[in-house]
C-alpha cells in the first residue's frame, strides 16, 4: 500500500522497518511526459527489452538518467538519486520554468528540500540524520558518503544559511564526530560509522589516524574493527550490504596504497568472500539474489523487496569482485534480473532507495565491465590483484 502527496510516493512505515534503507518512492514521470503525472493512462510507455545483455543494461541505465527529480522530491529521495546516476547526470526539473539543473547544483545552492538539513558545526557541517525517516537522511554520514563515491571535489561549494562553504566542510565534520563510544540521537545504539568509513578512507587515506572531537584517537583500522564486530548478515540495514560496502571500499584502498592483508585486513578480506560465497548460495532460479538478503535464502513475490535486495546486492559485488568474476554466468545473471525488475515495473510507483541503489550497482558493473556509460566515472577502488 502506498500514500501518495504531492510528487512523492512514500511506502507505509511498516515496510520502512521492515526495508530499513528503502523509505521513498519515486514515480519517475516527467512534467515533459504529462501535464497530469498522476494519470495511469499517462504513466511512460513500456520499453522494448533488448535481448543482448549489454544493451539491457545500457537500456535501463539510459532510462534511469531521464527520470527527473523535482524539488518537492525529499532530501532522501534526491540524494540518492544523484547515487544512482551520478552528480554530473542527476538533474532536477523546476515545474514552473521547466528547467533542468544539476540536483547537485541545487542543493549545493541552498535550494529547499523537505528533510534536508545543514548544520554548520565548530568542525565544518553536519548533515542531521533523522533515523527512521522518510524524507531526511537516516543514517549518519549518508549523504557525504554517498557524493564520496562519485568523487565530489573537496572545493565544491555549498551555501548554508547564506554562508558559503565548501563540501571539505561536510568532510571534516564527518572524520570529527566519528566515535567508537558515542550513541546515536534519539536511542542507545551505536554511532553508525558505515558511510564514515568510505569518507575518511578515500579523502584522508585508508591509513589515516586523527583525534575526534570528544578527544578519542581513531584510525581507519579501528573503524574496520568496529565495523566487523556489528551485525552483517542480520543487520537491519538493508541486510549488511552498506556495511560490506564501506568495508570492502576501505580495505580496497587499503591494499592498492601498498598495505598487507594482515590483522583485521585479513578478517576483512575473509568477511568478503564469505559474503560473496554466500550471495551466490543463496541466489533465486530467476538469476535474483535472495529478499532475505545475505541471511537466508528467500523468494517473496514482492517486487519491492526484490529489488532492493538484488539491486544492494549486486551494488556490493560490482565494487568487491575482479573483472573476472564479475563475468561469471552467475553474475550475469543477477544483473539481468535485476534489469528485467526494472524495465518490467517502469510503469509502476518504485521505491526510491531501491531503484537508485540498483541503478548504482548497474552503473558499477557497467564500468567494470564496458566502461562508465554516463558523463562522470565512479572513482571506485579496484580489488587487489593478488
């Protein structure tokens, strides 16, 4: 069941807890398509479906790049549609103007979205995370994290309440409030440090070391033990996937700047082969992964459900496998599935988080494989060779 207000389509808090990353949907028509979006009888065409494995993939991509985002789309929403596609390609359309910007642009330029909120600091900016919402940022460091992964420069400018300041301003209050003590606001839970590991590992170096505001000493090993020592498999946060992300993303560059694989490195390492081991045991007849994600195997009809655990799932394993063995049938498979979700169900509210997650693990594999399709490369650290 879904409420629907404005452009937005939100999915019941239940399946928000039970998705725990996935609280948006995004119906992706364009003002450009319809004068009334929310007509059926308007909603976009279906798309021929390309045999050739390639051509689905660049088909679904090419697809996910013309859905515009709009500025009453939440902050959660168009974050994670920069994810998807990357900042050079995510573009808002402004209603009245029927003009494009880079979303980027547009929150960078102190553009109001519903959920967003930057909160200059004494260490740069915080990003306030709502955990459990539906418009906001719900986990910490998200959003930083997320524009990480497409290499955001450090000197990209953002103006907050009318104070300009630059994206390295995001960064360092990321690394400043990273905690291995700290509990979360509002609940005792730990500090999330997935998407903190991804931001301090790429921006300082996988082997930086630094104090935190609260005058702890910290380095990126310790946050790679800490993570480790947290629910994977079980994890509500969409089944461990981010948390195998920042992982593996750190142990990555890691290794590329000359590191062993020795002491929690190893157990890194080990953790992720296990994991891929586990993903391909556990894959549907259909080439899906399975909707209990690592823990299980799992075959729910729920087109919601099956795509965001394919679509996380292979987003890990494009970034965490070689070239090699992301050219096993088994893979191809998945990616051909995970196409299908998306080309079948274009006419059809789809979550947010999901969609852009998933479009993010094609665009992954693409460039592995082929090359980047969009106008911006992923920057993602390649697996050691040995």
């Amino acid at each position: 069941m879904f409420i629907k207000v404005k452009r937005v389509w939100f999915i019941l808090p239940l399946l928000v807890i039970s998705l725990s990353c996935a609280p948006g949907v995004e119906n992706g028509y364009s003002d450009d398509q319809a004068d009334d979006i929310d007509s059926p009888s308007k909603a976009p065409a279906p798309i021929p479906i390309p045999s050739a494995h390639k051509d689905r993939i660049d088909t679904v991509l090419k697809h996910v790049r013309q859905r515009d985002l709009f500025p009453d789309h939440a902050f959660w929403t168009i974050f994670h549609g920069i994810l998807g596609v990357g900042p050079e390609d995510a573009m808002i359309l402004d209603p009245g103007t029927k003009k494009r910007i880079k979303a980027i642009d547009y929150l960078a330029s102190g553009g109001e979205v519903n959920g967003l909120e930057f909160t200059p600091t004494a260490d740069g900016v915080e990003v306030v995370t709502m955990p459990g919402s539906i418009i906001g940022q719900g986990h910490q460091d998200q959003f930083v994290a997320e524009m990480a992964e497409w290499d955001l420069p450090r000197d990209k400018k953002f103006t907050v309440n009318g104070t300009q300041y630059t994206f390295d301003d995001f960064i360092r209050q990321a690394r400043a409030h990273a905690s291995l003590t700290a509990k979360s606001f509002p609940g005792p839970d730990p500090l999330e440090l997935t998407w903190t590991i991804v931001i301090v590992s790429k921006y300082y170096g996988p082997e930086h070391r630094w104090t935190n505001n609260r005058g702890e000493k910290l380095s990126v090993e310790d946050m790679a033990r800490y993570e480790l020592s947290q629910p994977i498999a079980d994890s509500p946060v969409c089944g461990g996937t981010h948390r195998l992300f920042g992982l593996t993303w750190a142990y990555y560059l890691h290794r590329n700047a000359g590191g062993k694989k020795e002491g929690v490195w190893k157990q890194v390492a080990d953790a992720i082969a296990d994991y891929e081991n586990r993903a391909h045991a556990l894959q549907n007849p259909d080439g899906s992964f399975s909707t209990s994600y690592l823990n299980g195997p799992g075959n729910e009809p729920n087109n919601q459900l099956r795509l965001a655990s394919t679509g996380h799932i292979l987003e890990w394993l494009a970034l965490a496998m070689t070239d090699t063995e992301l050219k096993q049938p088994w893979v191809e498979n998945a990616a051909d599935a995970l196409a299908l979700m998306i080309l079948e169900n274009i006419d059809r509210p789809l979550d947010a988080g999901s969609l852009y997650h998933a479009a993010h693990g094609l665009e992954l594999y693409r460039a592995r494989l082929w090359g980047s399709p969009g106008s911006h490369k992923s920057p993602m650290p390649l697996p050691p060779t040995d």
